[in-house]
C-alpha cells in the first residue's frame, strides 16, 4: 500500500473526529467573519442613527451675529472658516439671516412679523399653496422683488401655514413693516416644515407654532438684502449639522474636536465683526455620549470574539489531542516501520488542510450570504472573511500538525516521557499554570482600573489590553482547573458505586476513572460553554438592570422636556399654571422640575427641585429619593376661590409722589410660583384694598405678597399689609400676612410672605458624590446659592442617595414649593421651572409628538434616548452568539468523544457480550457514562461562570454604561431566559449524542458473530 493509500485509509478510520474537526472550523469560520463584520458594521450604524435621532439643538452646533454693513464679506469670512474646519469633518453648514419682531400690518390686523432669509428652507419644507419667493421673483418686477402686478417695492414672502391662517393672510395679500421707509410683502406662498425637530431649524418654536407671543412668521424671503434697512435687529446665524453618510467614528471625533475652536477662528476673522458673537447648540454634548458609548462597545465587543476564538481553537486542539490518542497504536507502528516525525506530521497537516479548506471557505461563505441577507446592499467585507478562513485553516494545521509531532516524537517504548512519564503532565501543569498567572495578571489590571478602560495622557479614554483579556482568561483559567477536577470526581463516583450490586453503576463509574484523559477534551469544553453561557447571561442582566437605573437617573421621568431661555418669575408664567401636557392622552403624569446649577461654598452641584409628593409617580427611582423629604407644610386656598384681597397701608412724607403696585405670587400644585397683578395704589391715597383675580386651576396655594414703587422721584415708603380675604371672607390665619416693606428708588421692590419672614431650613436629598466632597451626611445643615436668581437657602440633609435622578452623584433634590418659597423670604429671583417630568407607557410616542408641533423652544428625550443598549446591544447580542457558539463546539467534541470511544473499546464490547452481558445494559453503561460526564462538567461549568461574572461583571457593566454616576450601584442579575433556553438545548443535543452513541453499542452488542479484530 502506498503512502497515499494508506493516509487516506488512516484518515478514513477516524472519519468521524475529522468530520467534528471540519464542523468546528466550518462553525468558527462562519461566526467569526458574522461576528467581526456585525460589530464593526453596527458601531457604524449605532453611531448613524445616533446621529440621526438627534433632533433640535442636539444635533446641531450654530453661531450667530449681527449682519455687518458688508453682509457678503461677513459670508465669505465665515465660509472660508467653516469650509476649512467642519467639511472636512463631515460636516454640513447652511447661512441663515432672520430678525427680531418687526412691527407689521395688513389691512386692519397688526402684528409683529419675523422675518428668515434662508436658501436651504425649501429643501426641509414644503410648499402648501402658492410659490416660492425665489420662484415669485423670476417673474417679478425687475429690480423690485415684487410679483406679477404687485407695486414697486414689494417683496415676496412665503408665509409658515399656521401663521397665515391664524392672522388671517390669503395669497396676494399685502404686509406693510413699520419704519421711515415701511417695506411692503406680497404673499406668494405658503409652506409648512416637513419635519420641526430637524436640526437645522434648530428647535425654532416659531418654525412650528407660526404664531408666538412676541411675533408670528417666519416670513420667508428670497434676499436677505431686503432684511437690512428694517427697524429690528437682525441676525446672521450659520447652522452645522453633521452629514447624512459621511460619519464615521474617526470623523466624529475629529469634528467633536473642532467644534469649539470655530468660535474663536471666526472672531479671528476681519469681515465677521465681534459685537455679539455666540455659540449655542447641544452638538458637542452629542458628540461626547456617541463617542463614550464607542468605546464602551469597544471595551465590551473584545469579550465575545475572544469567547469565540478560545472555544474554537480549544475544541480544535481538544479533538487534535483525542485524534493523537486514538492513533497511538499507528503512530508507534508507522515509526516503527521507518517513518519519521516531520513526515507524519506533514500527513496530519495534509488531512488538515483537506477538511479544515473546504470547511473555512463554506463557512466564511455562508456568513456573507447571510449578511448580504440581512444588510442588503451594504459594504462588502471579503477582507474578513478572507483573514478569518486564513485563521481558521493555519490554526487548524498548526493544531493537528503539531499534535501529531509532538506524540510522534515521543518514547515508542512505555515508560518515562509517555503517556503515564512526568514529562507530559509537567508540561500541561506547566501550560495550566501559565494561564493561571496570565489571568491573575489581567484580574489585577482590569480591577485597578476598575474596567477594561483607562485614561491616557491626553485625557482621553482608550481600552487596555491586557485588562480587557481578564474575563476570557479567568473563564479559561477556571475551566483549567476545573478539569483537573475530572478525576478525583470520577473515582470518588467510582468508589462510591462499587458499593452498589450489580453491574451498572460499578462499570461505568470504573471506565469514567479509568478513561479521565479520553473524557477530558469534551469535559473542558463543556465547562467552557456552559461557563460562557452563565458569563454573558449575568454580563446582559447586570448590564440591562444598570442601563435602567442609569437611564432612569438621567431623565427621571419617562419623558424629559426641558424648555429654553426660562429662568426667574418676572410675572404671571402662562407656563406654570397651565401644565401642557395634561390632555396628551399617553401621558399619565406631568410634574414641574426646575434644574439649575447651585453652589455649596465653592463646590458646584446640580439642584433638581420638584413637587416630591407626587414623585413616586414617575417610577421607583424618585419615590426612592424623595422617600426622606418631609411633606410641605403650605396650605391650599380654598377650593374654587376666585379673587383675594389685601388690605394696603402705605405711609411716606407728605407730598411724596408715586404709586405702589401690588403683586400675590401663588405656587400651583406641583409647587411652580406664579406672580399675579393685583393692581396700584397711589402713594398720597395712604390706604387701599389689592385684588388679584386667581386663575381656575386647583391646589394654589398664597405664598405672599410684593409691594413695587413706581414714578418715585425719592423718599421712602413704607408698605404695610393687612387682613386679607377670601371671595370677601376673612382668609384662614394660616393665609394672613402680618408684615411690612420699606421701599425707596433704590429699592424699589419690596415683599412680604405668607407666616412671617422665619422659615425652616429646607430639606434636602444629596447625591453621594456631592456629600462625599462636602462631608455632609443626614441631619447635617449646610447652605447654599442658586445661581438662577441669587437665592441663598438654608438646607438640612434629610437623606444622601448614590445618585439623584436628573443630575446624578454631584445632585441636590429638594421639593420645588420649598425652594420657591425659600427663594421669596429671601427676596431674590424665584425660579421658574425649567422642564417638566412626565409619566407614560408610551415614551417614544409622546416624545416624537412633543418634537413635531413645540409651541416653545423646547427638547424631548426618553430613557431610550440615554440607554447604551443601541451602541452596545450588537456586542451582548455577539457575546451571546460566542456563548452558543462555545456550546456548538463541546456538542461537538462530546459527538468526536463518542467516536473515539466506539472505536477504542469496541473489543470491551465483544467480551462483555461474550462474558454474557445483555446489550441492553452495555448501551445503558455506555450513557452513564457519558451523562456523569456531561452533567458534573456542566455543573462545574455553571460555578466557574459565576465565578467568572463574580470577579468581572460589575466592572464590566458599569463600564458599559457611559456617564453613568460612580456610586450608582452594579447589581449583579441573571438573564434568566436565554440562559435555561441555551442550557436546556445543550443538554438536550448532548443527550441525544449519548443516546445514539448508546444504541450504536447496544446494536453493536446485538450483532451475533462478530470479532474484536473485525473492527
């Protein structure tokens, strides 16, 4: 027989553990060309449709100044910066011009007009009737701007839909603008914005509403020329967004770079002018939690395709090593024959090639079928395939190859250096503590750090990697070690059957200890899925738990509407007594949360203050928080009252000129303040009753009174106020103000509370970054400022949790009736709330709502919105694929073990048929044996995962989480579901391979006549 014949012949009697070996490179193959192209691909995509679901000021960046008197040197100054630092970024900018209220008239209707000049309006609106100005003026008359008939001097506008109707404004109609020289519009069109949250018009509220309380419009115009000679100031704004499809990870952080040097390289350039140049926009802001949750991904996505990559590569040399056992007897005939150890190595490398070829070539194959599939028409990734089949087939031969070299090369004789000599098994102790140290080294690492991130010199976060090995290389370290638990398991079992009569327990235990080094490649490979399985189940329900908590501290509600430009009651807020939300159907709760920044000495902290008697409302995270904060002590004025007087006694010196106005501030139910006209009383009057007309809203609650001089030339006045009443009936006492202001020119304001002017320290909650720094706990007293009007409030910690929802570890809480009425006795600015909080089972449908039609300039988020799960969901989801992947593999091995075992003791079951023991039994021995195996590996599998997840799943979670607050803690969970479903179909595959390889001994043992030497 030549050496052909007899390779194929060889490889031929072991067919069975050749086809496991091409099973396994197929399935490591397919996988790993899945995995790496789906997590390179999807942090591209999670960073689009981060991108893309930025809306208002969120996604863009805008400056802003005042048209110069060159207004075409100004744009081409400001072109040529953002040309050189955003285009190249990936970048989009558009020049808009757009003016303050210009008073406005047509016909009988007066109004104040805004007017936009902007080329790029028509590309995010559309046209409802009528035409463009740009299209008006094609036929205009010459040099005027005006349409077809109009007058000279009238320019054509489209008007936003809603404005037109609510003014009244049909096509041709004429807009005259005041000034020495009034401009006149002639309406052409009108449009509606295809999408308002659309970040290039910037959160607009006029964009969507048409007609505000300080104007209506945009009137949009072809030229901003004709904007320039209008009584009104006028504004040249440039709008950067990023592009639609040019961003990519670097890109971003490239363009996250050169956003706040745009500022001052414009102020650098001659033709803009500086008077008044400003930035605005949430683009950086963006930009940073996009690019931390990069590299989140890039922390995490490690794990899954090292999982996969050591199952793979294990199960490939677990199966070298059973091939290598079971040819033993051929090897030592092969050498004795003359071969040498390079020539039979060369065969095995040979056989390896011809399996593990065609089975990495079919399996990269069908992972870009399958990714053609799911992604149609994206890029093409047959360079990774082409390096992971490269991967797969020299890792297969240097196995197999090596494998083969390695037992060639040893004693042909039984004794030192074989299998049961010491050199064998120092050498594998040698190997197992090797990796035993590798991982300790890396645990060490990855818990100085804290996770597999760490800081660079230049401040930024970047993975570490030989921290980021550690959970892989404990998971392996353990399953090491655990498999040399295989053993001392197995004779304990079998001792312990020995006792037992009867043939079954007693053999099978005794083959399992006699037969450890066989049973060891499927047991480690058992112990390593079902280990990974329990990593990443725990791994996704920590990390899902704390996503939640993170989530729900940064929005606090379900929904978080934060308004712009609010900032201390001037006068009656129609925003704080009419809640905006309250006949949205979804929306179960709607508080008043004011959000602003305060300062406790010189430590700056983040003070949320809302209604806390109805926090638990929005969820358990704020019923926990407010759980310590007192109930407020105010008392509601009766229900359905209408009116409240005061009586007013002014005294000055005779002849004092002036009058004094009178205001009540109310706080509504949520605790919002409220400054209500109650009329004036002239300062020679002396007396005078003050009436406010109080809203119809329940629950408001006087909180005081303020007294304003006006038309005083000098003197003081002493304002003193008296009985107050209800509907015409005396108020409760509770409700009675007993005080009196000085007032003077220069203090003009005075105001006098509700009770008198002492007050009680207001209770507070603090986050436990911020009484960490301040070392403050519960019952302590401390002060503060905030910076929203001045207020200097008393305090006493009722409570520190790890994090306040809204503002995290560096947060104050407080109850927002608190802080209003604290801020009044103090005498400076009240503050207006700033968002509101709302409850709904439908997040997203609310939040897209608000988004498309804002009567205010405003920006809605979701605790979807700050979730990590759409830039890390492909990485748990990979994690779990690596998981499955490791239990393919041992299902494999435990299928290539059946193999070697039927033809390693096929003579076993010759002579015990022979010494007359029934086949029945015999297949039954042969699945104890296999089922001990399987279960006490799976067992030992399930405690080295948690283990695993023990040491590394916190860190990793919290990792995982940008921006989440340090003291918020990492609980960790199980991902109960998937892990029964992986578990339970593993073993259901495997016990399906033990049954069969059962019935193959059982009909074996059935088949009368046959010899061992037949095999």
């Amino acid at each position: 027989m030549g050496a052909t014949s007899t390779a194929v012949a060889r490889a031929n009697a072991h067919r069975g553990v050749f086809a496991s070996i091409g099973a396994v490179v197929l399935v490591l193959a397919f996988l790993g060309t899945a995995v790496v192209d789906s997590l390179a691909n999807a942090s591209h995509a999670a960073l689009a449709d981060g991108l893309a679901s930025a809306t208002g000021t969120d996604g863009a960046a805008r400056w802003q100044i005042r048209m110069a008197a060159d207004a075409d040197a100004q744009a081409e100054a400001a072109a040529s910066v953002l040309d050189r630092m955003l285009v190249p970024n990936g970048a989009v900018w558009s020049r808009s011009v757009q003016t303050a209220p210009v008073d406005a008239s047509s016909g009988e209707t007066a109004f104040d007009a805004v007017l936009l000049a902007d080329p790029s309006a028509e590309g995010r609106a559309e046209l409802v009737d009528g035409a463009w100005p740009e299209d008006a003026n094609g036929t205009a008359d010459a040099g005027t701007g005006a349409g077809a008939g109009a007058p000279a001097g009238t320019v054509a506008t489209a008007v936003q839909a809603e404005a037109a109707r609510e003014l009244g404004l049909d096509l041709g109609d004429v807009i005259v603008l005041g000034g020495a020289e009034p401009v006149r519009l002639l309406v052409v069109g009108t449009w509606e914005p295809t999408d308002p949250s659309d970040p290039a018009w910037f959160a607009a509220p006029i964009v969507s509403a048409g007609v505000l309380e300080e104007g209506a419009g945009p009137f949009l115009v072809a030229d901003d020329a004709d904007l320039a000679g209008l009584p009104a100031a006028v504004v040249v704004r440039w709008t950067a967004t990023p592009g639609p499809d040019a961003m990519t990870p670097e890109r971003v952080a490239d363009l996250r770079a050169a956003l706040p040097n745009v500022e001052p390289a414009l102020r650098a350039q001659d033709g803009i002018g500086a008077d008044g140049l400003g930035a605005s926009g949430a683009l950086i802001a963006t930009l940073d939690r996009l690019l931390a949750g990069l590299t989140t991904v890039r922390a995490i996505a490690p794990l899954s395709v090292l999982l996969i990559v050591v199952a793979g590569f294990a199960a490939l040399d677990r199966l070298a090593a059973l091939l290598t056992a079971a040819r033993r007897g051929e090897t030592l005939l092969l050498r004795a024959r003359g071969a040498s150890a390079p020539r039979i190595a060369r065969t095995a490398a040979g056989e390896a090639v011809a399996v593990a070829g065609p089975a990495a070539i079919l399996g990269v194959a069908f992972a870009e079928t399958a990714l053609s599939a799911v992604r149609p028409g994206g890029p093409g990734t047959w360079p990774v395939a082409g390096g992971v089949a490269a991967a797969c087939l020299l890792g297969a031969v240097a196995l197999l190859g090596g494998r083969a070299w390695w037992d060639a090369t040893r004693p042909m004789l039984r004794g030192s250096g074989d299998e049961v000599g010491r050199i064998p098994r120092a050498a594998a102790a040698g190997g197992v503590l090797l990796v035993v140290v590798a991982a300790a080294v890396s645990l060490w690492q990855f818990r100085l750090y804290g996770s597999p991130l760490v800081v660079n010199a230049s401040g930024v976060l970047e993975v570490d990697p030989i921290a980021v090995l550690a959970p892989m290389l404990v998971l392996v370290a353990l399953a090491l070690l655990g498999n040399g638990l295989v053993s001392p398991v197995a004779a304990a079992l079998e001792r312990l059957a020995a006792a037992r009569p009867g043939l079954v327990p007693a053999l099978p235990m005794r083959q399992l200890a006699r037969r450890g080094g066989l049973y060891a490649s499927a047991s480690l490979m058992t112990m390593l899925g079902v280990g990974a399985l329990t990593l990443a189940a725990t791994f996704a329900g920590s990390w899902q738990a704390f996503d939640r908590a993170a989530s729900a501290v940064e929005v606090g509600g379900d929904v978080r509407v934060a308004y712009a430009a609010r900032t201390v009651v001037h006068d009656a807020d129609p925003l704080a007594l009419d809640d905006p939300f309250a006949g949205l159907g979804p929306v179960e709760a709607s508080l008043p949360v004011f959000s602003g920044e305060a300062r406790i000495g010189s430590d700056p902290a983040t003070l949320i203050a809302l209604p806390a008697s109805d926090a638990a409302r929005l969820g358990p995270a704020l019923a926990a928080a407010t759980a310590d904060l007192p109930p407020v002590g105010a008392i509601d004025l009766p229900a359905g009252a209408s009116t409240i007087d005061v009586a007013v006694r002014l005294s000055a010196a005779e002849g004092t000129p002036g009058e004094v106005a009178v205001s009540a501030w109310v706080l509504g139910s949520g605790g919002e303040a409220s400054r209500l006209p109650a009329g004036s009383i002239q300062v020679g009057a002396g007396v005078g009753i003050a009436q406010v007309e109080l809203p119809d809203v329940a629950g408001l609650r006087l909180l005081g009174f303020d007294a304003s001089l006006a038309q005083s030339r000098g003197g003081e006045v002493t304002v003193q106020f008296g009985a107050v009443s209800i509907d015409g009936s005396p108020a409760a006492s509770a409700l009675q103000v007993d005080g009196e202001t000085r007032l003077a020119p220069d203090r003009p304001v005075g105001r006098v509370a509700v009770g008198g002017e002492e007050s009680d320290p207001v209770p507070v909650v603090l986050g436990a970054a911020l009484a960490g720094r301040i070392e403050a706990g519960p019952g302590d007293a401390l002060a503060f400022r905030i910076l929203t009007g001045g207020a200097d409030i008393d305090a006493i910690v009722a409570d520190v949790v790890p994090a306040v929802p809204g503002a995290g570890g560096m947060g104050l809480l407080a109850d927002l009736a608190e802080i209003s009425a604290a801020a009044f006795a103090d005498g400076s600015g009240v503050p207006a709330y700033t968002e509101r909080w709302l409850a709904t089972q439908e997040p997203a449908e609310v939040a897209d709502g608000i988004r498309e039609d804002p009567s205010v300039a405003l920006t809605a988020s979701t605790r979807s919105d700050a979730s990590s799960a759409p830039l890390l969901g492909p990485a748990v989801s990979a994690l779990w694929a690596g998981a499955a992947a490791a239990l393919l593999f041992a299902a494999v091995a435990l299928a290539a073990l059946t193999t070697a075992l039927a033809r390693a003791r096929f003579g076993e079951v010759v002579v015990l048929r022979a010494l007359g023991m029934p086949a029945r039994m015999q297949g039954r021995a042969r699945l104890a044996e296999l089922a001990v195996s399987l279960v006490t590996a799976a067992l030992v599998g399930i405690v080295i995962g948690a283990l695993t997840a023990v040491a590394t799943v916190r860190d990793l979670a919290r990792a995982a989480v940008a921006g989440a607050p340090g003291a918020l803690p990492v609980d960790l969970a199980l991902d109960v579901l998937p892990w029964v479903v992986g578990l339970v179909a593993f073993l259901g595959i495997s016990t399906a391979i033990g049954a069969a390889a059962a019935a193959s001994v059982r009909r074996l043992a059935a088949t009368h006549g046959i010899r061992e030497e037949e095999r």
